[in-house]
C-alpha cells in the first residue's frame, strides 16, 4: 500500500487520458509526464493540496490536452482511417454499462470529431462527473464557457454516438453468429446477422493490409467479409472483452492479424471496427486498468 495520491489514481489518471487521446501509447506518455510534474513540487507542497483526485485530473487534462493538438494534426496525415487503440478489459468495466459504452471503440471514434477542448470538457464532464469550475481550470475557460462547450459537444456526440443498449449476453450471441459465418464463408449466415445499413472500418495504418474507406451496406459488407474464409482458412478466432465490448481477435499462422469490435442493434451488427495496425496491437495481451 502507498500514501502517495498519484499511485492511488493512476488507473483513474490513465482512463482519463486514454479517453482524451484514444491511444494508450500516447496515454502512457502523458501519465508519466504528469507524474513528474507531481514530483517536481516536492513533499510540502503535495501535503498541502486539498483535493489531490481533482489536482491530478487537472494536470493530466493539460498535459493531454498538449498532446492531443499535436496527434490531431499528425491524425490528419494518417493513411487510411484511424481507430482508436483498442485495450483488452476485465468483466467489471463490460459490466458497467455506462462506462462501457464511453470508452467503447465506436463511442472513441466518435469523439475524434470533436475539438481538442470540446473533448476535453465531455470526456471530463460526461464519463468522470467533474463539476464544471473543475474543469474550467484545466482547460483554461471560463465555468461558463464550460458550460456552452459542454453542452454543444453533448449535441454533437448524442447525433453521432451508436445505440449500444443491449446486455453482454446478447453481445455474445451475435458476435458468435456473425464469427461462426466469417469462418464458414457463409454468406447467407452473415446476412442474417448483419444490419441493413451496416458499416465496417479498418485501419491498417499504412503498415498492415486494410480497406482506406469505410465499406457501407450489408451486401458489399457480406461480399467483403465472405472471403476471408477462402483467405485465411486457417485462422484461430476468439472472442474476448475489448474496451468494455464483447470483441473478436483473428491469428492466421500464430500471429496476431487482426481486433474486431462491434456494435450490436437489435440483434444484429451495425458496425464493425477493425484494427490492423500492428503497433495498436501490442496491448492486448494483457488487462488494461480502466477506472472512474
């Protein structure tokens, strides 16, 4: 056990981050970073501050900040379409629906099409309940300016954000019906479980094989998905928890090739991200410490 503030939040620290950037890498970077900015003012001064979940926060919402106006512009140049780096999590965060869905891949890929203070103010505000004068000493704004930005990124989200109301049963279900036609090659089984106006995006980074545009609709979706039976005949699927979402991970030759994650709508699939970029990989051998 340990007094010290920052190693009691770090988990809350690196979620608050994560949500910020959706790169765990780049999270990594601005956790430590704060760290050494706690460090630097030395033990008087941390004993002295009254809240130190709400000092913390703050500091890593600057340094996020910092970090994100530079990844937007980087993000502009990516080849391809860029998803979030997906982390593999334990029941506990599936299990807590709301949380769940705020740190699903669809939720972080929406909140890409958000400013880096819009983001900033929903991601505080909406996921960690931070009271608005909180944050307005983070983002350097005025409470009531909070409260506008707030409120226009809450408009934003709610148009863009996915229906993800459905219990880690039926989540199961679905995915299993939709991996067990993948597999088979079976194009009627897949159109069964696909939506109407499904839609699946890939990145690949520029470094692994992937679609650069997004593929809309179930029978080009089905089209495309059908021959990857015929491609990897092979491959090892599983399912397994991915940002609070039942998920599916493809390993053709022992290797891991590819994330698969979704969102299911009455019973069927509506989207599909999939992450093959080898370097947003790495991470999902092991059960990332999401909390709030």
């Amino acid at each position: 056990m340990t007094d010290d503030p920052f190693v009691a939040h770090r988990s809350l620290l690196f979620t608050v981050a994560y949500g910020m950037l959706g790169s765990a890498a780049d999270a990594e970077d601005v956790v430590q970073e704060s760290w050494l900015r706690w460090a630097k003012i030395g033990d008087a001064a941390r004993s002295e501050v009254g809240d130190p979940r709400a000092y913390l926060v703050r500091v890593v919402t600057r340094q996020a900040l910092n970090r994100l106006r530079t990844l937007t512009r980087q993000r502009e140049d990516y080849v391809g379409e860029w998803l979030p780096e997906p982390l593999m999590t334990s029941p506990d965060v599936a299990e807590d629906v709301e949380f769940a869905e705020s740190v699903s891949i669809a939720m972080l890929t929406v909140l890409e099409t958000l400013g880096p203070v819009e983001r900033a103010v929903f991601v505080l505000h909406e996921v960690f309940d931070v009271p608005y004068d909180q944050i307005a000493k983070a983002v350097g704004r005025s409470t009531v300016e909070v409260r506008q930005i707030a409120h226009r990124a809450h408009r934003h989200v709610s148009a863009r954000r996915p229906r993800m109301e459905v219990s880690r049963a039926e989540q199961e279900q679905v995915v299993e019906r939709f991996l067990d036609a993948v597999t088979a090659g079976d194009v009627h089984g897949l159109m069964n479980v696909l939506a109407p106006d499904v839609v699946l995006v890939a990145d690949g980074g520029g470094v692994a094989p992937a679609v650069r545009r997004p593929v809309k609709g179930i029978e080009p979706v089905a089209a495309f998905l059908s021959r990857f039976s015929q491609v990897a005949p092979d491959a090892e699927v599983t399912t397994l928890l991915i940002n609070g979402a039942v998920a599916a991970r493809i390993d053709p030759a022992g290797e891991f090739h590819a994330a698969l994650t979704f969102v299911v709508e009455d019973d069927q699939i509506a989207r599909i991200y999939v992450i093959r970029n080898p370097y947003k990989l790495r991470r999902l051998e092991e059960v990332a410490e999401l909390r709030r």
